[in-house]
C-alpha cells in the first residue's frame, strides 16, 4: 500500500504519529533520521504535510 493510501485510511498510521507537545493539531512522523511534520484536522478530515526536515531542524522550525 502506498503511503498516500495508508495515510487517508488513518491519519495517525496506527500510533506511528506523535503529537507535538504545545501544538493543538500539529504532528510528526518518524523516518529514519527525519521527520514529517503533519497537521491534521480530524473534524475537517484535513491533513496537510507541512515540512519533512532533519531530527535536529523539526523541533526548531516546525510547525
């Protein structure tokens, strides 16, 4: 299954994303040594893939 697939079917891919602590709709997702950094709006079925940076850069420039 494609990523886009997996990922409309649950936004949340089965607990493999993180809410960011601080931020309301705001998540992230783990590859390796980067991250996605993901708003999702559950209410809206919305979910917007914001920035795909560094571990070190994520927490710095996201959201």
């Amino acid at each position: 299954m494609a990523f886009g697939e997996a990922i409309k079917d649950d936004p949340f891919l089965g607990g493999r994303t993180q809410k960011l602590s601080g931020c309301h709709e705001f998540y992230r997702i783990r590859f390796g040594s980067y991250r996605v950094g993901l708003r999702i709006d559950t209410a809206a079925k919305v979910i917007e893939f914001r920035r795909v940076l560094h571990r070190k850069e994520i927490y710095r420039r996201f959201p």
